[in-house]
C-alpha cells in the first residue's frame, strides 16, 4: 500500500533531521521558479516525495515538515530528541495506517454492494447469460472460427471499465491488439476466452472473486471490483 512507502520516507527524512546550520526558510515555495535544471530538478524530487506522503497533507503540518527538512539539509542539531521523534513517528504512523485500513475496507464493500447491484440489474438484460462460476457474457457479433483452449495464445482487442464506466485499460487506445496466453489473465477473462470462437465480439462482465478479488491492482480497480470487458476475439497464435 502507497502509504506504506510513504511512512517510511517520511520516517527516514525525520530521522534524518533528528539526527544531522540553516541559512534560511523554504521561502514562497507556490511561486518558486523552475528555470533552471537544478530547479526543475529539485521540484521533481519534491514532486516525488509529496505523491509518497500524500495521504499525510491533512495532518501533515508543512512549516514543521519544512523546518526538519532544512535542519536535515544543513545537518543542524535536531530541535526535537531523536528518541521522541521515534516515538511520535511510530505512533502517527500507526493511526495513519489504520485509517487507511478502515479506508481500504468501506471501498471494499461498496464496491463489492455496486458490484452485485450491477450484476444483477445486467442478468435481467435479454441476451445476458450467466454462467455457473456467475461470469455474464453478452454475444455482440458471433464469430466462426476456432476457440481458445488454456494452452493458446491468443491476439485481442479489448476495453475494461469498472462499473461506472470508468476506464482502466484498453487495447484500442494503444493502437494495436495484445497477445497473451489464454490461461496467464485473471479467471473470468480466461473462462470468457474459452467461449469465445475467433471472430466474436462480447461483453462480459466478472463479479469480483473472478477478477483482482479483494486485493484489487493498486493501479485504478480497487479491491472487490466487479470489471466490465468488450472482448474481440482476433486470432489463436498457437500454443504457451
């Protein structure tokens, strides 16, 4: 979890501070220039560290954040005892990552209440079919050529998008179809393949524990996503 690796950034650069003289404060940091490559260097590497600790900005307390940074730069002796800086630090990162469990858990089960709604306003839709794992496949142009079996590879377009339509991913804008093997994809993927005869096109919708389950990607589909795919079966290019 990015939090994680936020934490311990942000442990090491008070540790730092806490244990390394200033010529100065950080100044109007909101209009600073970045003419140069040094200065466009230096926000790159603020960029960076504010996107680790983003889940921090309301409880992070910037004049404080910016005076450990200054005392780390210029290794002045640390305002605050290293022992207690160590104790504050563990505990606030404690809170803050329980927060973000509790966080990651109410996401989990709205997704997973939107999910199963979505599922079941789709299985009414006529042309839905609903499979005994509770994988949904539409036939939107039925192909005739061959069909997949675990060990192909196989070369596809394809879109996917969580329930509410927002994208995560899409061969189409890529600009060129993807090959991969039928059995090396998530399980309601490969089982919707398996259906598929070159030439087809469907939308297939996977209930979550056919999908990432309760872990998600960590890169836009959260954990219990139920995730919506437009498949086109191009072409079987043999054997994994």
């Amino acid at each position: 979890m990015r939090i994680r690796q936020g934490f311990a950034l942000l442990g090491t650069m008070m540790v730092v501070a806490a244990c390394s003289g200033s010529e100065g404060g950080v100044g109007d940091y909101t209009s600073a220039p970045l003419d140069t490559d040094d200065q466009k260097a230096s926000y790159g590497i603020g960029l960076n560290m504010g996107g680790q600790i983003s889940e921090t900005k309301d409880r992070l307390d910037r004049a404080a954040f910016f005076r450990g940074v200054e005392d780390g730069l210029f290794r002045n002796d640390p305002s605050v005892d290293g022992e207690e800086l160590q104790r504050v630090l563990e505990a606030f990162a404690a809170e803050m990552q329980e927060l973000a469990a509790a966080e990651a858990e109410r996401e989990a089960a709205e997704a997973s209440e939107a999910g199963a709604a979505y599922l079941a306003e789709n299985a009414a839709r006529e042309g839905v079919v609903t499979t005994e794992s509770g994988l949904q496949y539409e036939v939107l142009r039925q192909g005739d050529g061959a069909m997949p079996g675990l060990e192909d590879d196989v070369r596809l377009h394809y879109r996917g998008t969580l329930v509410d339509g927002e994208q995560f991913d899409s061969s189409y804008d890529r600009g060129e179809p993807a090959q991969f093997n039928v059995s090396q994809v998530v399980p309601g993927f490969t089982e919707s393949l398996m259906l598929m005869a070159v030439g087809s096109h469907f939308r297939v919708v996977l209930p979550y524990d056919l999908a990432y389950g309760p872990q998600g990607t960590g890169r836009g589909i959260g954990p219990n996503s139920t995730l919506v795919f437009e498949i086109e079966l191009l072409e079987i290019v043999g054997g994994g």
